[in-house]
C-alpha cells in the first residue's frame, strides 16, 4: 500500500485497519471527517498496479466501483470521484491511466478499472445485471436502501484465475434513511459482519477547530452524530425537550391508580411508507395521562390485524376515541369509512373521528402541548414498553428520538426519519384533551367490545 503510486496518502491507523481487514464484507462508520471515503478509495486502488498481473497472463481482471447516492453526490467538489481525479488524472501523461469521463471509468495500465456511478433509484440496478465485479465501495452508505446493496454484492465475483479477495466496502456517518439496517448489518454487538469505528480525532490532516466550528452550525442531534460517529442515542438534547426529561417520565402502571378511559390515536402510513403508527393514550383516576401502548408496523405487516389487535388489547384501558389522522383530500373521508367498517364492531363507529394535521402548524408545534404536559409532570410513558420491539426497532425508542429531533424547520426534519410515533401520540393527545375540555359529543365511558 505505501509503495503504491496512485495512492498519495499513508494510512492513518483507523483506515489500516480498514485495508488490512480481508473480510467479504466490512463498513468505516461514524463521526465525519475520520477519513473514511479516503480509505474507500484506497481499498479500491489497492490492486490496481502492474505488479499484480499473474505471470502467464498479459492483463488482469480487476474491476472496482463506487457507488454514490445521487449525481450530485458524486460531483459534489472533493468528494470521492474529485479526490480520485485529483490522485489519478496526473497519470493520464504518462499512460499509466487512462479516464473516460462519460463514463466515470479510470482504466489503468494493468487492465484493472475503477468506475464511479449514481444510483438513485432501483431501476439503475438494471444497468448491473451481468456486471462481475471484484470491489464495490459505497460512499455514504446509510443514505441507500439495503435491497440496492444486497443487489450490488451479488454482482461480486471470484473467477478462477483471480488472485483477488473479493470485496464489499461500505463507508458513512451515522444517520440517514439507511441507518437502521447498517447498524443492524455492521454496528450492533450481534451484527454479522465486521465494523471499523471511525474517529473525527484520528484524522491528523484535518484543521479540527474549523470542522467542530461548521458542526457547530448543526442541531444538536445532527451535531452529535457527526462529532461522535454515535450509532446509538446520540439523540440526547432537542429543542422541544431532552432525552433525560422523557426518562424521568417513565413509569410502571400502578395498580393503585385506576385507568378511566384511553384515546387511541393513529398515524396512518402513507402510500410507499411502511410505517403505521399507534398510541393509546390513558387518562388515570389521578388525573395523569400516560401513554400505555405504543405500536408500529414493520415492513410487510397489514396494518389492519395490528391495529385490531392493538384495541383488543387496550381494553383494560376504556378507550373510547380512536382519531386517525386527517390527510388533505377525500381519500381521507374514504379511508375512514374504511376504518368504521374494519373495526365497528369494536369501538362505537361514531368514536371513529378524523384529526387534520393542521396545515399551519408544523410538527415541531403540534408535538408542543404534549411535550409541555411531559414537563408539567402531567404526560408519563409506561416503562414497559421499552421492551416492547416493532422489527428490530423499539418504538418507544423511536419515540423519544423524534421528540428530540423534531425541529420547526422542513429541511432538518428531511435529515430523519417521519416522527410517526409522536404524530400518532400527538392524534391521541388531541382527542384526550378534547374529552377532557368536554368538547366533545362522545360518551365518554361507553364500554367497547361487549366488555
Ligand atoms: N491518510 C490520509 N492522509 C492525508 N489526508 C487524509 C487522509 N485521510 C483523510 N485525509 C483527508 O482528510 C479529509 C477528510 O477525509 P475524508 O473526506 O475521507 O473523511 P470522511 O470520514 O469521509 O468525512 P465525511 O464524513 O465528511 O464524509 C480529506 O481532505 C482527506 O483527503
Ligand atoms: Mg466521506
């Protein structure tokens, strides 16, 4: 690796670990600035010298790929196929190298390759079909779906007069719509294949102050996953609330207190998503709410058996009002109608209702009165279910991230994933408060289910 000319840096030690590690598969994940789209690079060019051509053969067949989300991405100024210009492109003069720009293809010497491409949707795996290809790096890896990459290691292959490791490389921070399954994948004690922390203070070449000074700029959450390359709660201070606030307020439920009756309030997931979220809320004979159930879908799971389930199961509970949310248009009113036939049978049909999401109002100030009533001590979170999973996840968990994370401003909120759990907390508060002011025309008490 130091002998090799188109590599201009020396390894720092996070990413000699990195190109020393012989595994199929193995990620560079965390804090930004560590270092990790230069070591890609380096793994991809680390066969690609004369030297390794086998004796009884002229050429070799080495090819290499790095794979950025978008177009943009990929041309963004020193970004991995910049910086691979800036290393390769001197070679061009003396023939060592030789680059198609339509192409985004680096041809060496030796006959290895190392091509860059996009790829933005699924449809752009089409272009992959009879690829074979020895090294696929993907840059920022959290931003692609995992079936794109499940896809693209499929394409690797070992023939048999190849000398070459076959290998999958993955790089990113966390966060991003990928950052579930790559913690599953890589990061997590049980996760089957190998991981490389990255470190924001490994990085030696890096102006430090200036870096921590851009992060700066960040929101809190943002900032820590950046700072700290944190796979887990790095989400700890929000601007509506803290993490630490949310803990105090978890609690097992008593049986000293008796529950009253619940609201039940649904974020229906919408076309594509694969989320459908549910709360029951319940108001106790001590006056406090807590939330006592909490559920979400997984991929693939028909929300209509979970959600019967879920009322079944809140029975204890009273609830009395189930309040989906609103969306704009008559699709909406369809689908409620829907919903009164799914499960009339189970709560009154007029306890059915229809919240709209208020089109003034952002997620950050709808969340607002339920997080006010977390710190007036009026608003609990039932212990329990931080045992309680969806998939792989914890919704609870999920919970508190997004009410750390909810932000007034639509560009941040694109950075996470859709609050669903507080947004269906948020349709329960609504109906419970309404109850509660007696604006309603609801019976409250009415026994549900034949109860
Ligand atoms: N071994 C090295 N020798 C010299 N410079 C390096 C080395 N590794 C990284 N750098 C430089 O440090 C800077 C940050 O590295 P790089 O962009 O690879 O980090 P990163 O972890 O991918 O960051 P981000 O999270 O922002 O994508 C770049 O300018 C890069 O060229
Ligand atoms: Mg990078």
């Amino acid at each position: 690796m130091l002998d090799n000319e188109f590599i201009p840096h020396n390894p720092l030690l996070q990413q000699a670990h990195f190109l020393i590690n012989i595994s199929e598969e193995l990620f560079y994940g965390g804090a930004a600035g560590g270092g990790k789209s230069d070591a890609l690079l380096m793994a991809a060019l680390q066969y690609v010298e004369e030297k390794f051509i086998p004796e009884d053969q002229d050429k070799m067949t080495y090819d290499a790929l790095i794979l950025r989300r978008t177009l943009d991405d990929l041309e963004m100024p020193n970004a991995i196929l910049d910086r691979a210009k800036q290393w390769l492109l001197p070679f061009e003069d003396s023939g060592d190298v030789y680059y198609k720009d339509l192409k985004k293809k680096f041809t060496f010497s030796s006959g290895a390759t190392l091509t860059f491409r996009y790829l933005a949707h699924n449809n752009d795996l089409d272009k992959y079909q009879g690829a074979e290809l020895q090294y696929v790096g993907f840059d920022e890896v959290t931003q692609f779906p995992e079936n794109q990459y499940l896809y693209l290691h499929s394409r690797l292959r070992q023939t048999e007069d190849n000398v070459f490791p076959i290998r999958m490389r993955c790089a990113s921070n966390p966060g991003g719509r990928g950052h579930e399954w790559v913690k599953k994948r890589f990061v997590k004690n049980d996760s089957p294949y190998p991981f490389i922390p990255s470190n924001l203070w490994d990085n030696i070449h890096l102006d430090h102050d200036k870096y921590t000074a851009r992060l700066s700029k960040m929101d809190a959450l943002t900032k820590q996953r950046l700072l700290n390359g944190d796979w887990d709660l790095a989400m700890t201070s929000g601007l509506l609330i803290d993490r630490n606030r949310l803990e105090q307020n978890l609690r097992p439920i008593t049986e000293n207190c008796l529950p009253v009756f619940s609201t039940i309030g649904i974020d229906p997931a919408g076309e594509g998503q694969d989320r459908f979220a549910m709360s029951n809320l319940t108001f106790f004979t001590n006056q406090k709410l807590m939330l006592t159930d909490l559920a979400s879908t997984v991929k693939g799971q028909h929300a209509n058996g979970v959600l019967r389930n879920f009322i079944l199961r809140n029975q204890r509970f009273n609830p009395v009002v189930i309040n989906f949310e609103k969306e704009p248009g008559s699709d909406s009113d369809r689908a409620l109608d829907y919903w009164k036939q799914i499960l009339g049978d189970i709560i009154p049909e007029n306890n059915i209702i229809n919240t709209a999401a208020s089109t003034t109002g952002n997620k950050y100030m709808r969340a607002q009165p339920h997080a006010l009533a977390v710190h007036e001590n009026r608003l609990f979170f039932n212990q329990d279910l931080m045992n309680q999973t969806a998939g792989d996840y914890i919704p609870l968990n999920s919970l508190f991230n997004q009410y750390v994370y909810v932000n007034p401003s639509r560009d941040e909120m694109k950075k996470y994933s859709s609050p669903d759990e507080l947004d269906s907390l948020g349709y329960a508060f609504i109906a419970m408060e309404d109850l509660l002011k007696g604006q309603t025309t609801m019976t409250v008490g009415t026994r549900i289910g034949g109860a």
